[in-house]
C-alpha cells in the first residue's frame, strides 16, 4: 500500500478536529488490578513485558520500552501489512479500533487497528482507558507536541469496528483513516456502559 498524500484542502474536507486519545498507554505508577485478573490471549502473552508486567504493545517503541511512544518503523510496517497494533499478528477481514468521540467522527487514527479480543483487552486492562483517576501526560502521547492530539483524556471511549482502513500522511504525520463504521460500543472506566447507562 503506498501513502496517501493529503492535501491542505482533503485535510479541511475531513474535519481534521483533535483527534481524540488514542489507546496506547502512558501509565505512571502502580500495576492496575485489572493487569493481574483480566485473562490474556495467547499472542498477548507472548510480548514482553515491562516492569511493572505490562504487555509491551507490537506498535510501541521498545527498547527501550516506552508505552506511551508510537514506533514510527513498526507503524508503518503495520499499517502496511495489516498487522495488530497490540499483539502485532496479522489481522482478519474486521479491523477494530479504540477512539475518543472526536476520532468516532473524523475516523483519524495514530495508532494501528486491532483484533477485537486484543482491543477487549485494551480497553479493560490499560491504565489510560480504564482508570479515570490516571494522570495525562499529553507530551508522552503525542511523542512530540501534536496539535491534532486532544490535551484532556475522554470521558468515554469507543470500540469500532470497520471492515478496512487507507493510510495518509497529513503534516508529516502518518494516520490510519478508518472506513466507515460497522458496528460501535461505549466504553467507560474499563467497563463496557450497558445501555441503560447511555
Ligand atoms: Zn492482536
């Protein structure tokens, strides 16, 4: 797949708002209780782990590890050969993501889409998506300052899925454009919010 280079004017026609947070983890502090009761999958447990016993997602820089900086090498080998940005095996015909309620309308991603049950896990087991009392540390999700970044953590995250994805390099930054969505769940506090809750 070659890169779609986007120009100023598509850049404006899809409402390039900040994107929303996206579900890599730049935690601080002590292990989440979900990391020790939330089963994994087999290709999650095969990553290393960090100090604490994190599973090291494929799409993060890894050595040294560091959760909250998108590997730009591994990103583009990903977006390229359809792998999952957490356990970094091939992916099916469904892509799912994780997004903010920005990234549910403009479908721009920096992270690499996943397998449902490697998102599941995301979204129960990593600090930044499932604990509200995490602090945000907006320089380490960026890796540089990044306008298109949200400063402020989401109240609500989403689970996505789409059938597909193209990729555009918008500003020197490499995105995921998702297409359309199939099928979208709420996400708050690492627990799926059932629909009374909505
Ligand atoms: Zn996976």
């Amino acid at each position: 797949m070659s890169d779609q280079e986007v120009s100023k004017s598509k850049v404006e026609a899809v409402n390039l708002a900040p994107a929303a947070a996206t579900p890599i983890c730049p935690i601080k502090g002590g292990a989440h209780k979900a990391l020790a009761s939330v089963l994994m999958s087999r290709s999650v447990r095969r990553l290393q782990r960090d100090h604490r016993g994190y599973p090291v997602p494929f799409m993060v820089v890894q050595s040294p590890i560091n959760l909250a900086v998108i590997d730009p090498l591994r990103h583009r080998e990903g977006a390229q050969r359809k792998l999952c940005g957490v356990c970094g095996e091939r992916l099916g015909n469904k892509k799912w993501f994780v997004g903010g309620n920005i990234t549910v309308t403009n479908r721009l991603f920096l992270t690499l889409p996943m397998h449902e049950e490697c998102a599941r896990y995301s979204l129960r087991v990593c600090p930044f998506l499932s604990n509200p009392a995490m602090k945000y540390r907006n320089e380490a999700v960026a890796g540089s300052a990044n306008p298109n970044v949200s400063p402020t953590r989401p109240h609500a995250f989403y689970l996505l899925r789409t059938n597909g994805y193209t990729t555009a390099v918008i500003e020197d930054t490499r995105y995921i454009m998702a297409n359309e969505w199939e099928y979208a769940e709420e996400w708050r506090d690492g627990e799926r919010v059932s629909l009374d809750k909505v």
